[in-house]
C-alpha cells in the first residue's frame, strides 16, 4: 500500500488552484449524463463556492442568460466537442482521422507526395514545381535559363473528396439512463459534429433524438439533453395519443425508432448531397410508431410496431440513404434487440452493429467514414 505524510501547509509550499478548463471539463462530464439539471445546480454555488464560479465566468464558459439562469457559451460548447472529439480517436491515428477518401482521383481537398503528368483541366495550383523544373532540366540537359514544355508539367496527386448529408438518431428513451448509455451517445454526437465543423465544411449533420415523438436538437439542446425518465410502470401498455390534440399527460419514454426515421428522411430531402446516411443508436427494440396522425405507444414491443418501422427504413433505403444501426447491448435481455437490427440491415442493404457504450465512438465513426466513400451513380 501506498504511504501518505501529512504535515500542516504554512504557506510557504507551492500550491496551484484547479484551472478553469479543468473544473468546466468537470462539469461537462455530468453534463453528458444528467443535461441541463446540472447547470440548475449552479446557482447553489454562488454562494458556496463564488470562486469557483467566477474562474467559469472568466474565461467566458458559462455565463447568466436574461433570466439569470447559468448556460454554456458558444466557446464552452466548442471546448465540449473538442474533448469529445480528442477523448473519441487518437489525433496520431491518420488512418482514422483525416479526410474521408474515395477511390476516384480528381480535383479535390487532399494533395498527396504522389505526382502524375499534366492532363488538360488539371488545377494550376496541384502543378508540383520541383518535379517540373527536373523534368526540364533532365530533358534539355541543364544549364540556363530552363524551358518548360507542356511535357515537362506535373501535377500533385489529389483525392475526391466526397459531400456527405448525416442525419444521427439518438434514442432518447427511459432505458438509455442506464450503464452511462446516454452520455456515450452524446459525446459521440457531439465529436462528430465537432469532426465536420473543422474537417468537412462542406458537409451537413443534424442530431435528431427520438423517444414517444421524434425531435431536431441544437448543439445546445444536445448538450443539455437528457433521456427522458419513465413515467408509467404498467407491464403492459396499448395507448394511442392523437398528434394534434394530446392529452395533459403523454409518457414520454418509450423508443419511437419509426418517428425518427420519418423525420431523418425528410430532413435529407432537403439536404441533397452525393451521398446520404442515418447513424440510429438505439438500446431497445421500438416501442411506438405512427399511424396518421395517431402516435401507437405498445409495450411489450410488438411485430406490428416492427413491421412498420422496417417499412419506413425500406423508404429511406429507395431514396438511397444508407442507414447504420448501432444496438448498445449492456442490458441483459438484449437479444430481440439484435434481432430487429439485423433485420432492418436486411431490408435495407445497411449496416448492424452490437457493442456496449465504451466501444461506440470507434464504430460510429468507422460508419460515418464509409458512408462518405460512397460515390452513387447519378
């Protein structure tokens, strides 16, 4: 066992406070977990720790909104993704980071060591002027001044770099709370959306979480979620909740996986790119769907429930999107669930996947990566 002497600090001993990155990495951590119950919080510390929160309010990562409630600043939210990001993949690893590539040579963001002769339309600015110039020099034997012909020209070789449209569905349901599930599926969100922002401009990501309904969420809303908690315990449930005149009281916490397809599906209609995808993190089989403007809430999960959500990933798949399903497996009657993701991989021609919460980040993005290889014939 390790051994500690303690002794009486007299002032004269180094001591560093803890920095505010540090506390605010702190808080983002329970953030992931538990969302914006946390920054409720904070208002019990102005007066138990006032210093605590003015290294936050310093550094500009939180701030007071209009009605004095704590909220995290643009800058906050950029530190949480590069985190999420950094935590997620190895920066050294260049076989997973760095820009999706395709097999098709082009014009494109990537310049490689790899050089070839000038072809008519190639970009001036790829023109690889060293081995140019020893083009030259070789063909008219040295000396001065050197005349470049068109066949002396090479050009740096490039790669196409493909434009990706992501829709990724987090399921927001009351199971999601358990083992850390939730907060793994957030920071994988947000790591993406931090990986596009400084890699992919050009590309377009929207989270959409999904539990009774199905909903867009914000970098702020994301970050600030939460799954939402059970409501009704009964073991068996057959609701039907009309869209447009609910009741006061709607259990929120069942897994609408057909709701967030039909939203992801109309959100890639307006986001045309050459290559279309549906990231669904799930942890249950679904157990709502919709019909008209009727919203099915059954439990136990049942196959009408199935055959319709299977139905509108057969709808997404014909409009050419593909669609990765990761089932997060800690919970031990998880076998159905594996089940209805291997057949919605089957119906769609996607990708299923099974791993616990620690392993997600890896596969999602290994799924985001592919996805973006895709070059559809038009």
């Amino acid at each position: 066992m390790a051994a500690y002497e303690y002794s009486r600090w007299d002032g004269s001993q180094e001591f560093t406070p803890q920095s505010a990155d540090k506390l605010f990495d702190q808080l983002s951590d329970y953030l992931m977990q538990y969302g914006d119950e946390v920054l409720d919080s904070l208002k019990e510390w102005e007066e138990e720790h006032p210093d605590v929160l003015d290294q936050l309010l310093k550094q500009g990562l939180v701030e007071k909104d209009g009605e004095g409630k704590y909220i995290v600043t643009p800058r906050g939210m950029r530190r949480v993704e590069n985190k999420a990001l950094e935590a997620l993949f190895d920066i050294r690893r260049k076989d997973v980071l760095g820009r999706h590539d395709t097999d098709h040579r082009g014009p494109g963001q990537t310049v490689h060591e790899e050089s070839r002769p000038y072809q008519y339309g190639d970009p001036v600015s790829n023109l690889n002027l060293q081995e140019t110039l020893k083009n030259a020099l070789v063909r008219q034997g040295g000396g001065t001044p050197v005349r470049i012909t068109a066949d002396d020209l090479v050009v740096h070789e490039t790669e196409y770099q493909t434009a990706c449209s992501t829709v990724v569905l987090i399921d927001m349901s009351g199971s999601m709370t358990r083992y850390g599930k939730y907060g793994s599926a957030k920071r994988v969100a947000m790591a993406l959306q931090a990986l596009v922002r400084s890699k992919y401009p050009s590309d377009f990501l929207q989270v959409i979480g999904f539990y009774t309904y199905a909903s867009p969420l914000t970098e702020r809303e994301l970050l600030n979620s939460a799954p939402k908690p059970v409501s009704i315990y009964d073991p068996r449930v057959r609701l039907r909740i009309n869209l447009d005149s609910p009741p006061d009281f709607v259990p929120q916490h069942f897994t609408n996986i057909h709701a967030g397809l039909q939203f992801a599906r109309r959100v890639l209609r307006r986001h045309p790119a050459q290559n279309r995808q549906i990231l669904c993190i799930t942890d249950g089989e679904p157990t709502a769907h919709i019909e008209g403007r009727d919203v099915m809430l059954i439990y136990p999960p049942c196959e009408q429930t199935a055959n319709i959500t299977l139905a509108e990933a057969k709808r997404c798949a014909n409009e050419g999107i593909h669609i990765s399903s990761f089932a997060l497996i800690e919970d031990y009657f998880y076998l159905d669930l594996v089940n209805f993701v291997e057949r919605m991989a089957q119906v769609t021609g996607g990708m299923a996947a099974y791993c616990n919460a620690n392993d997600l980040g890896n596969l999602v993005l290994d799924s985001f990566t592919n996805g973006r290889r895709i070059r559809r014939a038009m």
